[in-house]
C-alpha cells in the first residue's frame, strides 16, 4: 500500500474521523499517491477523479 494512503488510514484512527471525512482523506490519499507516481502529471489524478465522479452517479444501476 502506499504510504500516503498508510498515512491517512492511521490518521483516521488517530482523530476517530466521521464516515464522509474518512472518504475525503482516502481519496485524497489516492491522488497525492497518482500524482507522485506519474511524476507530477495532474492528468492522471484528474482521470481517476472523473472515474470515481461518474461510478459514483450510476453506482448499483449497472445490471
């Protein structure tokens, strides 16, 4: 697992964070983990972001 996504999983813990921060922080985790490893190329933060905006929409409706 990343470290940035470790990082925000013992935060969590740490602060006894409510379910919406907890989805924020993970998500964030992830893009500061995209973004590093593409070396800086926002692009690909910004593909999983659109992917994970449009699973969200149609999420269970998919047969």
């Amino acid at each position: 697992m990343a470290q940035s996504v470790s990082r925000a999983l013992k935060a969590i813990k740490r602060h006894n964070a409510q379910p919406e921060q907890i989805d924020h922080a993970i998500l964030c985790a992830i893009n500061v983990t995209l973004c590093l490893l593409s070396g800086g190329n926002d692009r690909v933060a910004e593909g999983f972001n659109q992917d994970i905006a449009l699973s969200g929409r149609a999420f269970g409706l998919r047969c």
